[in-house]
C-alpha cells in the first residue's frame, strides 16, 4: 500500500511538472510574438520617419508616438505564435502613455497538458500573456522648431543625433531611434 501511495505521489508531481513545461512553453511563445509585433511594427515606424522626414513636420510625429497604426505587426505575432506551436488568441496594439506603443498578446499552446494522474488535463491547454513596447530613444531637441532640414535629436543614452534629410546616415537604422522590450502585464 505505501509503494502504490508513493507511485500515486510521484505521478501527480509528474503531472504537475507537466503543467509547468506546458505554461513555460506558453509563455514563451507569448514573449516571442509580441517582441516580434513589436519589432514589426518598430520597422513601420522607422519607414514612416524616413518617409516623412524631408517634410515640414521633419518626422517628428513618429517620434512623438503620432505615427500610423500598425499595419503587420499582429499578423507577424501570430506568425511566430504558430512557429512555437501555439496559437494567437489576442492581439491588441494601445497607444500610450506618452510615445510609447505596446502589444498585449495571448497565446494558447496546441498540445493539452497530456493525460496523467489527474483528471481533465488531457484536455488542458496552457495560456500565457506578453507584452512588449516600442518607446522612441530620440527625441527632438528643445526649443527646436518643426521644419524641413537638418535638425537634432537628443537620444536617451545622452548623445545627440544629427539628421539632415538631405544627406541622410546609412547607418542609422530603426534600432538607434526606437527601443523593444518586453513589460509587465496586468495579468
């Protein structure tokens, strides 16, 4: 009777390690694609400035969190939701607080738990939630004025960024103007 106790014991914690690696997997998947939203839309958002930024406006509306709404980013995380075995449940983009645009996103893992000792988790899937931002490292200078030409931009890690429209940097690339990252959750 104790070695049927002591297998029942080792089953259940079996099952629960099961569970763990299920919501690990999930998470994961979650993590991924809203990074790759993220990045998706960071992409968007650097075309846009370079796009706008011989106009009047000079592209500060991109680096003000005023840009166009995302195009591909929801699809591109639901494209890599799939590519980790999981599938897009939520998608959903919100604008702010000030320059910043997140990507909440909740996946659902295709496999269930699995059977085991406990019941009804054979039918068990795991959830989890991401969220990630895209935030400007630029921004313009003080007292600088919108207009068509050169101007600065003062980024956060304390250098300054000059763009002249006509003459543009090659090496400036959507990661010098704006930072991914994942962020807490309500959840």
């Amino acid at each position: 009777m104790a070695v049927a106790g002591l297998l029942f014991v080792a089953l259940a914690v079996f099952a629960v390690g099961m569970a763990g690696a299920a919501r690990n997997g999930a998470q994961s998947a979650a993590d991924a694609s809203a990074l790759a939203a993220a990045q998706s839309y960071r992409d968007e958002v650097f075309a846009g400035f370079l796009r706008d930024v011989g106009t009047a406006d000079a592209g500060r509306r991109w680096l003000t969190g005023l840009g166009d709404p995302p195009r591909a980013a929801c699809s591109e995380a639901a494209r890599l939701a799939g590519s980790n075995d999981a599938d897009d449940e939520r998608c959903q983009v919100t604008t702010g607080p000030g320059p910043a645009t997140s990507f909440d996103v909740t996946v659902r893992t295709r496999r269930a738990v699995g059977e085991s000792v406990v019941p009804g988790t054979e039918d068990t899937h795991a959830r989890a939630s991401a969220r990630a931002v895209v935030e400007p490292r630029c921004r313009p200078g003080p007292g600088d004025v919108p207009r068509a030409g050169p101007f600065l931009l003062l980024c956060d890690d304390g250098r300054e960024l000059a763009v002249d429209p006509a003459h543009m940097d090659p090496l400036l690339d959507a990661r010098a103007l704006f930072a991914v990252r994942l962020a807490a959750t309500d959840q």
